[in-house]
C-alpha cells in the first residue's frame, strides 16, 4: 500500500512553493504519493483553511500524512506539530489550522517539531513549508515515529469559528456564508440538524432576499433561480440552477443569512422570489 | 503497469473538490495513478468538455479509466454511465460529454451505474462526481468487471457540436472559434481538410479583419503580427506571434470565421492585414 | 526508487496542455512519477522560467529529468536539447531556460535533439513539449542512452540576466524586482552577499519609499507595515506583514531598486516609513 503525503496550502498555483515542497518530500522518499487537496486558501486565512481541511481529509486512505500550510507566524515563535488522530497524521503550525480536526478527534498524541536534524538547512525566515514540515511529514509518512522530531505537547490552539445564533422565541437563526465555490455556491454554516430547532418549512433571508425553495437537486429550480440545498459538506448552500449565486446576488464570505419559519415572512417584503 | 485515472472536470483548481475525488479514488486503491487533464472547463460547459477530452484522451496508455464531470443535471434524473472503448474506459454523466469519444470509436459496451454497492453514503444532492463516479472510476481501474455497476445500455447522448458550412458555389467556408488558450491562440473549427474544398490559397477573415498567412511556426509572422496556424489539436488556429490573438482582435468563443480564396478578398477592405 | 519527471513550462492550469504531456510520458512509462514544478510563467517569458527553475531543481531528487517549455520559437530553427549536470537532466528548447542551471554546475553533456524515432508523429507545429520534448524526458527517465537521441553539443544559448551594480563610490548598489509572488512578496535580484560591498546597515528605496527594516520574520513589522527579508531563494524581497507588498506600493517586475547607507538617505525625504 502506498503511502500518501497530502497537501494543503495557501501558496496559489501559480508560484513554485508547491512544486519545491514537492521535490523536498520525493527527496527524502520517492516512493510516497503526493497529493494536492486545495493550494487556493486566501492568504493567511486560518479558517478558510480549517474549513477546507476538515470537509476533505476524511475522504482519504487511514495512515494519510496531510501536510497544511497557512502560516501568517512564519519564522515568529509559534509552534510547528504534527496531530495524531485514531486514523491520521497532520503537520501544520500551531495556529487553529487543525481546531476543526480536533473537534472531531480528539487527538491521541501531539508533538511539538524541534528536532533540527530533520530540517533543511540553512533554515530560511520565510518558508518553513519547505524547510520544516515538508521534511516532517515525509519522514512520518516514511515511518519514522513521531517522539523523535520533539516534546509531546498536551492541546493545540484553537480558533473560534462563526457560530449559528439561535433565537428560540422568534424561532429563527443568524447564520454566515463560510465559503463560495468556482460555481458561485455560497456555503453557509448552516446544518440540517440547525433547522431542527424551528419545526416548520423554512426560508433563508440575505440581503433584502428571501428564498424559500429547500431542494434536492439544482435542476429543481428554473434557469437562473435561486435554491438552497444541503451541500457535499453537509450545509446549507445558496446556489442557482446554472448560475452564480454569488453573483447574482452580490453574496460574500461573511454575508450574515437569516432562517424563518415560513409562515413568518414580512407580506411587505416586495423582493421575494 | 501502473492502473491510471485521468481526470477532466469544471471543478477548477481554487476549491478542495478535485483533491476529495483523489482521497476518494486513493482511499479505494492507494496504488492507482491520478493524472489531472483539465480541470478548467467552463462551468456546467459540455460541449467545451467533450472538445478538451478530445484533444487529449488518446495521448494516454491503454486501459486508463477516465472521469469525467461536466454535471449540471447532478441530483436530477440524467444517468450516470461506462463507456468503455476498444482502448479506454469512460465515467461521466450520460449528458452529450462522451460524444466526441463515440464519434471516432465506436462503442463496445456501455453501462449504466446503479449499483449503491459503490456508491459512497449517504449520498449528496450535488457532488455525484465525488460519491458515485470517482468510486466507480477507481473500481473499474482495480479491476471489478462493468457489468457489476448497472445495466447494458445501447447508446449515449449526443450533443450537437458547431459545424462547418461550406458553401461550394462562393467556395467559402463560414466556421466558428471554440476554444481559446492561456496564449490566446483562437482554435476554431476548421480543419486543413476542410480547406481542400477551396483549390486555391485561402483567408480567413473575422470581424473585419483578414489574416492570409497561413505559417508552419509562430516565428513566421513579425512580432505581435498574426497568422494563421495548423494546431496541435488538428484545427486552424488564429495566433499572433508573441502575443495574443484573442485580445489583438477581441475574440471570443463563438466568434463566427469566414473562410475565402485569397483572391476573391473584397478590395476595398482596408483593414487588411 | 521510483523515477521522477519534472515539468516547468507556460503552459498555465487552465487548458489540457499539461494533461496531455502527462499522458505522453505514462504512455511510455507509466511507472513514472510526473511531478509539476511551476505552469504559470508568464507566457514566453524565459528569463522568469529561468529564474523558478533555479529556486526549485535542486530539491528534487537525483536523476530526476526535468522537462521545460517556455518556448516561444517553437517549430522555427531553434534546437530542442538535453543537458545532463552531475546529478540532473533537464529537457528544454536552447533559447536560455537553462541559462542559471549552467551558471552553477557545469555541463557533464549536452545532446542536440533530432532522432525522430523517438517523437510522436504526425509532428505538430506548435506543441513540440507534446511531440519532441515530453517523450525524449519519459524515454531518458527510462534509462535511454543520452547519445540517442543526437548529437553531442558544446555548449547552450546563454540569456542576460538583469544584473547588479554597484557604485563603489556612493556606496549604492542598484537592482530591481525579479519576480512577484502570489502574497505580493516582491523578490529582487539583490543578495546579502551583495550588501555585504555596504559595510554600513542598508536601506531600500524604490518609488520613493524607503524600508529601513531589516527582518528575520513578517511578523517583526506591525499588520500591514512592509520589511525587507532574505526570501526563501536567497534574494531580498520586499514584504507587508499580512499583506501585499505589490499592491501596497504598486510594484512591478523591472521596477528599479536603490540599496543605500542607512545614514545617507536624504533626510528632506518625507515619504520615509
């Protein structure tokens, strides 16, 4: 079985940072399978990271090696470590980049990285990437055991993620978009199980909007309208059969979006569609 | 022999799609070979997707499973469907994508995929590509015998690609552009086949424009200058040398090509050039 | 020890260029491990797809072949090559690509490209990555004899790199920005070896700004407040913490640097930061 180095990164497609990472991983094992899951973070976003990083990993094979690299306190004193899970391994620095693996399992062992021995030298300032976790991770994908490259460290740092607000007397919730994909899907921190809390039909609210078409399929709505659908990550998205819901209706990370219980909807409200 | 996977998607390369269909194919068999061809395709694009996979499919070994995902009808009732050819097996939404394979290889079987057994659960509304494709796709690639997935099926969906008129009487050609590249090379749909219609040397006209130099290399033309190119797809190509023919004359996909013996160019057109 | 084919070429992410060439090489070799360096040089750009391939090679392991195409001569006179150093091979047009690989390891051999025996025929006029370059890197990574595929060759086509100077006098040294990253970090073509002609602390100065700030991490300037750090390539580049360096001060590839005595600097200067 082959083992695999996965990447996760906001160093683009257009410089050669993963090119080089690349080469620094066959380096020291070219048997290992490297593997890209996402380069297109927005630079020095932490929770853009955690939240690509968490709706991907599970996917691949036990034993994975995910290397992720969204690093704004490079060559400062934060930590680098590697996360042992019951499935995984995961190198990154100690930034909240691994907050939303943690939330999910917890960790079984946790490693500071200091053993200069496996790092590239001269150390730069700037590309730790390279320099540190490249080499970390390629030598635990290569079976060497974690106590070696540093301490055991007891808990990671944590980042606080957008939070669903729910208003039980109103019966409605204030959710966010999280993320927008190449299609223009706004990804909301909306679940399924949120809804719950208000037993009847819905309608999300978003910039004077309101759409109230929960569907199973894009092809549900007409050319060019709106939906909301339960996405590949398991929520709400706002999307448009064929079209750009970011576009359409000029939505962005961070945009807040209202549920309501459908029969509680403004009759003023003229935008409805 | 290392079993291939080749992928041709419009999931671009800025979400974590693309790297979840490789846990996905990996976490099934981590020793199969994940190649990327493409995966830049205009959103929802078929008929630029059944061009792309025709320019490159048969550049690949024998026996190289490709999936495909141009899906606007993901979560509808369109099927799922195996090609498989003499050489090569195909995994794609059964919407026309195909249609370029089977025009110059006709098929030896083809499937439908509904066997859940495959299938990841549960099952989302718009990410089949990740739950039901790419499964299949690296099963079929390790080896699982196609009639396991589904039904036999006569044949697949076409898709109407945009044609060359000839017009025999004025010995003109009227074609179109269908892709455009990063160096803004314009690929039209003419081919020198076509062109033996006319017996005489030819021009290509656009937008009032004209290019009667019909080059072997790039370097024919001046700097910045245009001519007229036998692609490596096998199509026409308007270029400029050193430059990009696309912004110099503003085209687009779809710009219409009017194609004239070169002695028959109506005189008065100043904007020869 | 599995081989390693590695590609740096213009041929951008958003076409199926690179796809094919990957189908080439496994088509010959499908034991291969293509890796991808950097596809994003700017189109024709030699001097820049020198520059990132000396960033990157000398990570990857030995005997890796290295397949580049910045080639805006393509199907004209120039040649196709191999190069072999001590512990490479590289695989490009003779028009300067390999320029800096030269400068720091001297030719063991180099081969002029011409047995077509080992291209893909009908040859194209444009895409010889596909038709010449590709198959001769799969075949070599296969243990194909250099003298093959030609003629020995003295020595490679140099290009002029844009160059420091110094005035002893002023003690000022001039340089300018090589290469932009996707942070905005703006790479110059200066060296510490290169400040070490000031014996005094240095400021840079560009476009009437000075950085006076020396650092050893981003996050030793304030949020959003710009450093000159030695990046990762070993050059001086011009940095924002957490933000664009580029965008901040509206920089370029070209734009001219000005390195002077820290106590020298025009004390009328307001623009100081």
């Amino acid at each position: 079985m082959k083992k695999i180095v996965a990447l996760l990164t906001d160093f683009g497609w257009d410089d050669n940072y993963v090119g080089i990472i690349k080469g620094v991983i066959l380096n020291i094992n070219s048997n290992l399978q490297v593997v890209d899951i996402c380069h297109s973070i927005n630079p020095q976003n932490i929770i853009q990271g955690a939240l690509r990083l968490k709706s991907a990993y599970s996917y691949f094979p036990k034993k994975t090696v995910f290397l992720c690299v969204v690093d704004p306190g490079v060559g400062s004193k934060r930590e680098a470590v590697i996360l042992k899970t019951k499935d995984y391994f995961f190198v990154a620095p100690d930034n909240g980049l691994l907050s939303l693996v943690v939330d999910e399992h917890s960790p079984k062992e946790i490693y500071t990285i200091t053993n200069r021995r496996y790092f590239i030298e001269p150390l730069s300032c700037t590309f730790h990437g390279r320099d540190i976790l490249a080499p970390v991770a390629a030598h635990i994908a290569s079976g060497v055991p974690l106590h070696r490259f540093g301490k055991r460290k007891e808990a990671l740092k944590k980042i606080a993620l957008p939070k669903v607000i729910v208003d039980h007397k109103k019966q409605c919730l204030q959710g966010q978009i999280i993320d927008i994909d190449r299609f223009g899907n706004c990804i909301t921190n909306l679940t399924e199980k949120d809804l719950a809390v208000i037993k009847r039909k819905v309608s999300l609210k978003f910039k004077g909007y309101t759409v109230s078409r929960i569907a199973s399929s894009y092809a549900e709505a007409e050319e060019d309208q709106p939906l909301v659908i339960v996405g590949s990550r398991g929520y709400l998205e706002i999307s448009v059969n064929n079209g750009s819901a970011a576009k359409k209706f000029n939505l962005r990370i961070g945009t807040p979006i209202k549920v309501l219980p459908k029969d509680s909807l403004n009759l003023l409200d003229k935008r409805d569609i």
